[in-house]
C-alpha cells in the first residue's frame, strides 16, 4: 500500500497528525484518542497498513 494512500484513509476516518517524528509521523484518532506512529516510508506492507488502523480503531481500507 502506498503511504499517501494510507495518510488520506486516516483523514476521511477522523484521525489527525499529531507530530513529526524523526523516520515516524504519529496519527491519533480524534475520537478515541488512540495514537501510533506510521513509517515516511512510500510504500508499506498491507498487512502493516491493517495493523495501523487496528491500533487507531478504525476499519482498514479496502
């Protein structure tokens, strides 16, 4: 999965940036308050993008 791809499912699901870190940019979720780190990386494993959106509490994309 492409990270843009990622970063822009976030965002319609609510969850926002929170900081830049130094290799991670870390995402909460507005609602629940979740937060996690997702990688600068252009590209990603599915499985990875899955784990993100678990640990946000948001459905994975499709």
């Amino acid at each position: 999965m492409r990270r843009k791809d990622l970063i822009k499912h976030l965002t319609k699901k609510g969850c926002v940036l929170l900081r830049e870190g130094g290799k991670y940019s870390v995402y909460q979720n507005a609602g629940t308050g979740a937060e996690t780190p997702v990688t600068r990386h252009p590209e990603m494993a599915d499985h990875a993008a899955r784990k993100i959106c678990k640990l946000l509490g948001i459905d994975p994309p499709n």
